[in-house]
C-alpha cells in the first residue's frame, strides 16, 4: 500500500497505513512523550502524556492513527503545558518521595519531569493513603507510587497469560488489584514475569536489588528519555 | 511551651528553648535545654522495603546524612547475614565516612566555631561570626570551604551524590573508586592534611592559651561513651562500644552491639522532645553520658595514624592521661580527628582495595538488626526488626544529639549558675555563653541554622512559681 504523508512540526513525515501517530513519529526519529504505552503492549491511550494537536484538536499520539495530510503539533507551547500539567497531577495525586524511591534515576514519571521541565507543582499534594503489598517472595507493590498506567495489567495479560491485575474502583478510588482474595503471594505471579518488567515507576518492584546501580549509571542519568528514539534517526 | 511539629521527613534543626529557674532568693534551681527533634520518623518507616531504609533515613539530616546511611547500611547488613564485608565494600564505607567526618568537622570548625576561638567568646556578636572570620583570616574561611568540598566530593565519589546517595547496600557497596577518581584526590592530599595541621593547631593553642578561663566554663565530670575498635584504637566506623567514668575507669568495654539495649537505656522527660539515654547499671539519675569527639578521644586507648596519635597525647597529657571533662576541648578533640580522618584517607587512597570489583555478600537472614557508628557528633545507633516479608516492622534510633541532651543541659546549667547569682536577668553575655557551651557539643539544631554566628535560642527566666520574668530571642 502507499505511504501516507503528512507532517510533524513542519516536517514532512512518511508512514504506513495503520499506523499510529506516535508509531510514525517513532520510525521517523521524532519523540512524543508518553506514559502509559510500551512497546509490544496494546496501547491503552490512558495516560494522556502523548496528546498532540492534530489539525488543531487534542488526539492521544498512541492511538490516533495516521491520515493522508494531517498536520501534528508535537512541540507547540500548548501541547508542552498540556503534558507538564498531565505529569503535575501524576506527582501530587501519588505519593512520590523521588529522593529516597529506588526507581530513581530509571523511573519514567520522574524522566519525564526533568525532559519536560516539570519544577514545583502548582496543584496542591493529596497525600492519598494507599497500601504495600509485600507478601510476595520476590516482588512488591507499593501503590504509593502507582500511576495507574496499566501496563502490568495488559502484560499480565497478553504475554504472560496469567491475568494477575486488575483494575478495581473508580475516580480517586481507582487502583491495580490481584487476581486473588487478597495478597499477590496467592497470585500465580513469577518474578520473571513481563508485568513486573514493564512498570514505569516503582509501583511493582523486584525486591532486594534497590540501589544496586550506582547513581551515574542509572537510565536516565546521562540522556534524558526519548533520546534512544530520536538517536535511532540520527544513526540511520 | 510552643509546640513545633516536625514533618516526618524534614531535616532537623529548628529552635532551642532555654529556660531558667530561680528561687525566692534569684539562685537557679533548674535549666533546661529543649530541642525539637524528630519522633515521627521511626513511625514514617514502618512498612518499607528493608533495602530502602539506608537511602531513606538519610532525610533525618541535612548535615551528616553519611551517618545515618552507613548506620542503618550496617543493620541492614545483619539482617541480610553479611557479616563479613568484603576489603572493597568495607574500605569504600570507610571513605565514606572518614570523608563525611572531615566535611562535617570542617564545617564546625570553621564556619560555626572558628568565631568564638579567633575573637574571643565574650566579643562583640557582631564581629564574632562566620562574616568576621572572613574578613579577619580570608585565608582560615578558604580553608574551612576547600577542606569540606574535599569531603563533599569523597561522599559524592562513594555514595554517588554529595548528599543523599546510595552507595552502601544491604551487605556491601554498589560501586568501586576508580583510578581517575583516586588520582583525582591523592593530588591534593597533602594540601588537605596541611590545612588540617593548621586548624589543629589554632584548637591547641586556644585551648592551652586560655585553659584558666574554659577549664570551669560549662565544664562538669561525666561518664564517656564511644565506639573503639578491639585493640582499643579510635575507630568511627566500627567497633564495640566502650563506656568510662570521669576518672577513665571502664564501665562497659565490647558488649555486644546487637544487645546495646540491655546496657544503654532511654528515658522520656514530659519536657522534653528528647529522649535521655542512659547506663543501665548506673541509672538514669548517674549515667547519663556524653559522646563524640571529646568522649571518643577519651575513650580509645590510642589513635592507630601518627600525627593524631602525637596530638592525642598532647591532649591528655593536659588532664594527666585521666579523662579530659571540659567542655571547650570538645573544639581540640574535634581537631584532632579531623588530621586523623585525612590521615585515613590518605593511607586507604593508597590501598588498592578501593579498586575491587567484589562488592557484596550475603548470608542467612534474620529478622533484627543494630548498627553502630560514631558519626561526627557522636555515636549513632539504628536499631530494626524486619518482618518475613521484608519489611520493617520497629525502629529505633539514638541519635548523638540525643546522648548529648543531658551533658548539654548541663553545660547551660553551669553557664546559668555562674552568670545569675542574685540577678534575676537574662544578659547578653549569659546568652553569648550559653549559646558558646551548646556549641561546643555540634548539636543538629545548630547545623544548618546559624550560618550568621547566631544559634536560633529562646529564652526564658522563671520565677520560684513558674512565672515567667523575661524572656529573649537570640535569632
Ligand atoms: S501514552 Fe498515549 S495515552 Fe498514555
């Protein structure tokens, strides 16, 4: 089928039929900042990070697909603020203590404060009270940190074949469950699994291997995230 | 008394209270020093991750976060069953904190106390702070800043960051010193340990010069508390702890570190935010102790580097080898471990140790653990108990401060009685004193508070009743 054409920021863009926006922006080397999408997950176009204008209206990046002609505004200072404001509320609707949390420096949310220029929120903490479940052996979850992304529920799901999340409530409530009466120790859960692999934050951790990488040598330490995607376009 | 509520997870400083009681004939019956500190923080950890504590209680101090990571690092290490670190993990630990120790003494010495020794402690405050010092001896203020960027970069070397890193895990360390890095800091070692020397000697020669005036000042016998390593030398990051009597004679020498609760016990006073420790066989009425640099010269049998041994004789041959109780030589003890910690520094540079790439260990695990250490103001005790599923059920710590709290009230006790004899006021020079004997003790509420020379201290004069008379704001 032909390529379709249309524009990031100006630029002439070429992708395939089907794809997302974000898909092309990808193989072209551009970065749209996102959250809730992980490659070879469903996207889930929750999150929001990833909003761009598309011929002037707010689409999610991650599920919108791509159309003969249509012009993407990935980096107007509207769209940026629009994301600053979404990761804002990410920050104070959780409980967040970067300083000490152990996915500190390959944590996502907080990679995407520092790209995105995120200082000081504006909006007021919530201080939620929200729960640890450490029953597992070799996993825990601290719901401190849960952005509800949803990423461990689909890979649960989709690649491991297991159904262990879920999520229960609604509005402030909501939050990721096991697929048990109670604990994730009577879940089928193994710590090879792709759910605990995929979270963003450090919501759902492998226990006893905090801090083992220095600081310095973390993810996010020396390039800001998205830059593997934009170096691809520049090695190619 | 005005109630300050700390967030758990604030550092502590603050403001101290000092009241002062007289009876119907104006002599002081009672002084108190009252110090907020920090009690929710034992609560804010419970339920967290193990592996978590060491990066997180590091938030309980903005000045020697070192101490509190390494100390909760070496609990830690009991319960994952390290009991024997490997020569990297420990000697980069000991950079750490020989680093810290240097960084955090530095910092004292120079910027916080230098004032009172240069110009005097009765001077003009308005001359006798860290602005002063600047424009008196420019080259001390450069001094004071090279010698604790040195330190400073040491932690950021080990710990990863300057302030609040992670460099000690559960069992060992996540990162060893590489050769840049050692070149980087032996090119200036010597530089260090002159300055060192120089600071020394200006603790000594104060010391000497007015020991007529400061032998008394604030001064009072009590017992000494620290940790020594098993020959008996000073050691700060590991040891037994060794407690002596005003005469030296030991009360306590190498119990065990895991049961310090059966010879050190707390008390809570209802004035105070602070706990009091104290000897379990001698009681809480007696055996209250003091710690850091002057308790931790007073209780080693030696200094295993050879300036600081040379000073520590110096220094006791002031008392007669018995133990030195005056609160002012807590500037020349303080001193004399700082040339010891560069001195450390300089020989564990040179120890290709640093170099290794065995970084940690682990063994049976268990459920409880205590880790001790003498951090700049003191010993330090972390004390946990994790439950099957890794996470922390009860804390305790005994910070420095808090074994100090006793030997501090004291000291402003003296202060008191010798400057109000029959004169029910609060004078300026009472409260120069009282702020000059606290000082000498480095407690937290001084550490990040008065850079201007000028502790953050209320004070308040009580009459036989308990009404107040007058009260002052030093701030
Ligand atoms: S990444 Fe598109 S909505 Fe989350």
């Amino acid at each position: 089928m032909a390529d379709i054409t249309f524009k990031i920021d100006n630029v002439d863009i070429k992708g395939k039929p089907g794809q997302t926006i974000m898909e092309a922006a990808d193989a072209a080397g551009i970065y749209i900042p996102r959250l809730c999408t992980y490659e070879g997950l469903q996207p889930h176009g929750s999150c929001r990070v990833c909003t761009v204008f598309v011929n002037g209206r707010a689409q999610a990046a991650c599920t919108q697909p791509i159309a003969e002609g249509i012009t993407v505004d990935n980096s107007s200072e509207e769209v940026q603020q629009i994301r600053k404001d979404i990761i804002e509320m990410l920050f104070v609707e959780g409980n967040h203590y970067c300083m000490f949390c152990e996915k500190s420096g390959n944590c996502e949310l907080q990679a995407l404060a520092y790209r995105l220029g995120v200082l000081a929120p504006k909006y007021p903490y919530l201080f939620p009270k929200r729960d640890i479940d450490a029953s597992h052996k070799d996993i825990f979850i601290d719901r401190n940190r849960c952005v509800l992304c949803g990423r461990c529920v689909r890979a649960s799901q989709d690649i491991d074949g297991k159904n262990v999340f879920e999520f229960v409530d609604r509005g402030p409530d909501k939050r990721v469950a096991v697929n048990s009466e109670a604990k994730l120790s009577d879940t089928e859960i193994d710590v090879t699994d792709k759910a605990v692999e995929v979270c963003p934050v450090g919501a759902l951790l492998k226990k006893r291997v905090g801090y083992a990488v220095p600081i310095g040598e973390r993810l996010y330490d020396n390039k800001p995230i998205g830059s593997e995607i934009e170096n691809k376009n520049q090695s190619s | 008394m005005k109630k300050i509520v700390i967030e758990p997870v604030t550092r502590v400083e603050g403001h101290g209270k000092v009241t002062i009681q007289l009876d119907d004939n104006n002599k002081v019956t009672q002084s108190r020093l009252h110090i907020v500190e920090f009690r929710g923080f034992e609560r804010f950890i419970l339920g967290r991750p193990y592996w978590e504590v060491p990066v997180l209680v590091q938030r309980l101090c903005g000045i020697c976060p070192v101490s509190h990571h390494l100390a909760a690092a070496k609990a830690m290490d009991v319960i994952v069953g390290a009991d024997k670190l490997t020569p990297t993990a420990e000697k980069m630990r000991r950079l750490m904190h020989y680093g810290q120790m240097l960084q955090s003494h530095a910092l004292h010495f120079f910027h916080l106390c230098s004032p009172d020794l240069l110009f005097g402690f009765d001077a003009d405050p308005a001359i006798r702070n860290v602005i002063g010092v600047i424009e008196k001896h420019p080259d001390l203020a450069v001094q004071g800043v090279m010698l604790r960027k040195y330190g400073q970069e040491l932690i950021k070397a080990t710990a990863g960051k300057k302030i609040h890193g992670t460099g000690a895990i559960p069992g060992g360390i996540n990162k060893n010193l590489s050769i840049e890095e050692r070149d980087n800091f032996l090119k200036d070692i010597e530089q260090i340990l002159e300055w060192s020397r120089g600071a020394l000697k200006i603790a000594k020669d104060y010391t000497i010069d007015n020991l007529d005036k400061i032998a008394s000042f604030g001064s009072f016998d009590s017992n000494h508390l620290g940790i020594v390593r098993k020959d008996g030398a000073m050691d700060f990051y590991d040891g037994g702890v060794r407690a002596i009597d005003k005469d030296g004679n030991k009360i306590f020498d190498h119990l065990d570190n895991q049961k310090y609760h059966h010879y050190i016990a707390e008390e809570v006073k209802s004035w105070s935010y602070m706990k009091f420790p104290f000897i379990r066989e001698i009681g809480h009425e007696n055996g209250w102790y003091r710690v850091g640099p002057l308790a931790r010269v007073n209780v080693c049998d030696y200094i295993d580097t050879p300036e600081a041994e040379a000073a520590r004789k110096e220094f006791m041959a002031v008392t007669d080898n018995k133990p030195n109780n005056i609160t002012m030589a807590y500037h020349w003890a303080r001193m004399i471990e700082m040339l010891h910690s560069v001195e450390v520094i300089k020989s564990l540079l040179n120890d290709d140790d640093l170099q290794g790439n065995d970084l940690v260990v682990s063994g049976e695990r268990r459920n409880e653990g205590v880790g001790i250490i003498e951090a700049p103001r003191g010993t330090l005790f972390h004390h946990y108990q994790v439950n099957d599923n890794d996470q922390i059920t009860m804390a305790n710590l005994i910070v420095s401060t808090t074994s100090n709290n006793e030997p501090m009230n004291q000291a402003v006790k003296k202060v008191a009685e010798e400057r109000i004899s029959g004169k029910p006021e609060i004078t300026e020079p009472l409260m120069n004193e009282v702020e000059v004997a606290i000082r000498a003790y480095d407690p937290c509420l001084s550490c990040a508070t008065h850079a201007l020379g000028k502790m953050p201290l209320k004070f308040e004069l009580l009459d036989n009743d308990g009404h107040i008379i007058q009260t002052e704001s030093r701030n």
